[in-house]
C-alpha cells in the first residue's frame, strides 16, 4: 500500500466516524433518519444542497469534460446558477406545503397534492430508475480514485465493490446528519484543493493562465468554443434548460429542502449559491491544462483527466490529499443518493402497496434495501463504460419529467389533473427509454429537421411530448368530469 | 410574487445570449476565453439581481427576514 492510498483510507474511516458521532444521542425514526427532524439552518441546508454541487461529477466529471470535449463544459457552470434563480421562487412553496403536511419524500409531494397514491408510486419509481445512473456516477469516480491512487495495482471491479461496500456503510450508520457534517468537511477539502490545482497547474504548466488558454486554443482549435454539430449551441441551450428545471427534482435534493427549518433559507441561498459555482471554474482550468499536458485519454477515460494531472505534477502524498477529497465527493452524495432510492422504494413503493405496514418496518425494510441498491450500482458501474457527465444526463432525462407537474401543482388553481399529470410523466419517461436503450438521436430519427434542431437535448423533447400530453389528458379528464358532475345533478 | 420578480427571467435570457449571438473563443476577457468569460459575468449578475429581488420582495418584509 502507499502512501497515497493510506491516505485515503485514513479520510474514509475518518469520514465513517464523524457519520457514527453525528447519529448519537439521536433517536432514527424515519423523519430524523432522512429530514433530519426539519431542524436545519442556512448553514446545513446549504451544505446539504451544496453536497449536490460538489459530486464526483464536478471534482472528476466537469475536468474530465472539459479535457474531452471544451466548450461544451460549460453548461455545468450555467445550470447550476439558473437552477438558484428558479429555486428562489419555487423551494419556499414546496417547503410550506411538506411542513404543514408532514411530508418526508419527494412521492409523498405528488400524491397528496394530486390526491393520488397512484402518481406518488410512478414518482418513487422514475426517482429511483433516474438514482441508479447518480448512484453510479459516485461509484465510477471512486473506482477512478483508487485506481489511478493505487497507481494500477487495484482494478477496476475491486476499487468499486469496495467503494459500494464502504458508501453502504455509511448510509447504514449515520443518515441525514452524518451526511451534513461530513459536507463540511468535504466542501473545505474540496474549494481548497480545486483553487490550488486551478491556479497551481496552467501557470506551471503554460506561465499563467491566458497562455493556457491561448495554447489550448492553439493546439485544438475551435476547441474553445461549441462545435457546429453534436453539442453544439443548440445542445448547450437545451440541456442548461434540461438541468436547470431538474436541478431540484432529483428525490434527494427535494428531501434535502424539506430539512430546512425556514422558508428563508432558501431565499438567502439564491443570492450566495451562483458565486458557490465560480469553485468550477477552477476545475475548468484543471481540465484544460491536463489537455496539454496528458492528453491521448478517450472516452470513458477523460474521468481519470484530474488524477492524471496530479500524479504528474505532485508526489504521491499529494495525490493522497487529491484521491481523498475526491473519495468525500463521492461518499457524500453517494451516501444520500442510496439513502433516498432506498427510502423511497421501502416508504412510497413497498408501503403504499401495504396499507397496515409500520413505520418502525418501513425503516428498517429501507435499511435492508441499502446493500441491494449497493449490488446493483456496482454491477452497472463495473459492466458499464459511459463518462461521468454522460450518466448524470441521463438521470436529468428522468427526473425532470416531473416539472410540469410540479408547476402546474404549484398554481393557486391546478391547470393539471392528476390522469394528465400521470399520463405526462409516463410519456416523457418512456421516450427518455426508447432514445437510451436503442442509442437512437434525433438526427437519425428525424433527418428532414433544419439542422440545428437535431442536437436538441432528447431530455427536453421527452418533456416536450410530456407538456402536450399534460395539457392534452388534462383537458380530456377535466371535461368529463365536468360532464359527469353536470349529468348527476 | 412582486412584480420586481420578472427580473428573474434576466439570468435566462443572459446566460444563453452570448452562445447564440457570439460562439468564438475570442476576444480572451482576463485571461478566459469569451463563451467561460460571458458566463462566469452572467453568473455574477444572476447573485446581484437575486439579491435585489430578495432585498425588494415582500415576503422578506412580512416575514421580517434579515438579509
């Protein structure tokens, strides 16, 4: 072992016990277990939200993409920010609603405001479907990290399985809380390490920062700005709209609002949460200079574009401070992510089946639920090849199918019926379907569209098709009941 | 929502505008190249546009919130 894995280990137990701390002295009932008891302040709220931010997708996704791609990077810079400016409007009011009704998850939302079991059950499960690519993602990035720290002694199958094993534990000992103090931590680790490596490496490197960029435009050019097709301005439109809508809709960034103690909260969070993003720019920076200096990696292995970097730039004790930090981005949401999809099948799949079943039981069905979601996302991680900012799309595909619904529910009068509500999901879930599991595009399917249109993102088509079908079955639904009501008086 | 909340849309119509009317890499704005530069100033006005609109809403004041 060297010292750069010892290192990681170090911060892994570490991060292990502060979650043990972090639980005592408090009771698990499922609300402690997964709200926290609603008790969390500007501080936490914002860390837990900001424990979104800061993945693995950011620490090794957003270096990896711009190492692989360029411009394109930059949506995951733009998305974030508008996705605050939504918040400040939409948060508060899901917020009031779940407290005053006791809500826990993010189905419970759906169902009660649309009175309907049926949709909170389709909810918890498109939640769960759009967790495994998250889940994975966390998973993907530790691999890469004790891969690369181990300097290729670990493989592939062994660095996963023992990163599902330890994100497992995690979620097992600690919950809601022990996720937000290790946020803490995490978050420190992680603006300390990027701004180093993202002033450090171009001026190393290339002399400053401008010549960084000059030479990388230099040495790929037109790499700087979006390309004419394939991600192209289209594509960056589409998918910063895509992300922005489904920043919040994802189960766990939904449960983690509910966890603040005020409205507030979120407001304040508006403001400070876009300058919380500049932190990527850095990692930008770490991208593009590991171009000139590692380049030849493709495909899935732009993931390694950070640690590649740092293991040619750094002695292997500094590695060890990189890998772990990057292993706390992946525990973190990693840890949340499982804890939700476990959650969410036990309390709003399994329970809303059987009406007589206990809270005491739901938790402790979640509880079991932990190490099979672990299995499954370790089986994808280690049979799949995708780059990481490739599977979060995806999961963004899913999750903001339920916008529409969102916003229409959160009308004074709800335009929306809960038949137009279901029947928009389904719809745009299943067109998300059909595009992943065929690999078809919108070029292929429709060659006779004008050019730019066909690098539309497929996830905002999917939510196209889900808005008319909304609007269309709502109309139906409501009309008929109008018609019925009219009939029996 | 006040009507100060239609600032909100600013962000939006900001953030994309730059892409679409100018999608080069040049001029280089402080060392970045101009698509990273455009974004990184739309994000700082997205913060100061949300603190006006924070600062103005009437909420805020029902609610006695402090900023």
């Amino acid at each position: 072992m060297n010292i750069a894995l010892i290192l990681i280990a170090l911060t892994t137990i570490a991060a292990l016990g502060i979650g043990i701390v972090a639980r005592s002295n408090q009771t698990m009932s499922l609300e402690q277990w997964t709200v926290g008891g609603r008790k969390f302040g500007v501080a936490l709220v914002f860390l837990l939200m900001a424990g979104e931010i800061y993945t693995t997708f950011t620490f090794l996704g957003a270096s990896g993409y711009a190492y692989g791609l360029g411009a394109p990077a930059y949506y995951i810079l733009a998305y974030g920010t508008l996705a605050y400016v939504l918040s400040y409007f939409i948060l508060p009011i899901i917020w009031t609603y779940a407290r005053r009704h006791g809500l826990v998850s993010q189905p419970d939302f759906f169902a009660r405001k649309y009175d309907s079991p049926a949709l909170g059950i389709l909810v918890a499960l498109v939640g769960v479907v759009a967790l495994v690519p998250y889940l994975v993602l966390q998973l993907t990035g530790l691999g890469v990290i004790v891969q690369v720290a181990s300097f290729g002694g670990v493989s592939k199958t062994v660095a996963v399985i023992t990163g599902a094993v330890v994100v497992a534990l995690y979620v097992m000992v600690s919950g809601v809380r022990g996720s937000a103090w290790t946020a803490i931590v995490k978050d420190v680790a992680i603006i300390i390490v990027a701004v180093f490596l993202g002033l450090y490496l171009p001026v190393h490197y290339s002399g400053g920062m401008g010549q960084m960029f000059a030479a990388v435009d230099h040495a790929k050019p037109g790499f700087l700005a979006f390309p004419a097709h394939g991600q192209s301005v289209t594509w960056f439109v589409s998918t910063v709209l895509l992300t922005a809508c489904g920043f919040f809709m994802w189960p766990h960034s939904f449960g983690a609002s509910y966890t603040a103690k005020n409205a507030a909260v979120f407001r304040k969070n508006a403001i400070v949460l876009p300058l919380y993003q500049l932190v990527l720019l850095f990692i930008f920076f770490v991208g593009f200079t590991a171009m000139l200096v590692v380049p030849g990696l493709k495909g899935a292995a732009t993931n390694m574009a950070l640690l590649k970097i740092t293991v040619a730039a750094f002695p292997p004790w500094f590695v060890g401070v990189v890998g772990a930090t990057g292993v706390l981005t992946a525990l973190v949401p990693g840890s949340l992510i499982m804890m939700s999809a476990a959650t969410l099948f036990a309390r709003n799949v399994v329970a809303a089946f059987s009406p007589g079943m206990s809270e005491d039981d739901t938790v402790k069905l979640a509880r079991l639920l932990v190490p099979v979601i672990a299995i499954i996302g370790a089986y994808f991680t280690i049979s799949g090849n995708d780059t990481i900012v490739a599977l979060l799309l995806m999961g963004y595909s899913f999750v903001t199918q339920f916008f529409p619904a969102l916003i229409c529910s959160l009308a004074p009068r709800n335009p929306a019926t809960k038949e137009g509500a279901f029947a928009g999901i389904a719809v745009g879930v299943a067109t998300v379907v059909y595009f992943t599991l065929t690999k078809q595009t919108l070029a292929k399917l429709l060659p006779a569209l004008p050019g730019a249109w066909k690098d539309l993102n497929i996830g905002i088509v999917a939510l196209g098709l889900n808005v008319i079908v909304l609007v269309a079955v709502s109309a139906l639904t409501a009309r008929s009941r109008a018609l019925a009501g009219r009939a029996a008086e | 929502m006040s009507k100060l909340g239609l600032l909100a849309i600013l962000p939006f119509i900001g953030m994309f505008l730059g892409p679409i009317l100018h999608n080069e890499p040049t001029p280089f704005i402080l060392g970045l190249p101009f698509e990273l530069a455009w974004i990184v100033g739309w994000i700082l006005i997205t913060s100061a546009v949300m603190l006006v609109i924070y600062w103005f809403d009437p909420v805020r004041n029902e609610t006695g919130d402090t900023p």
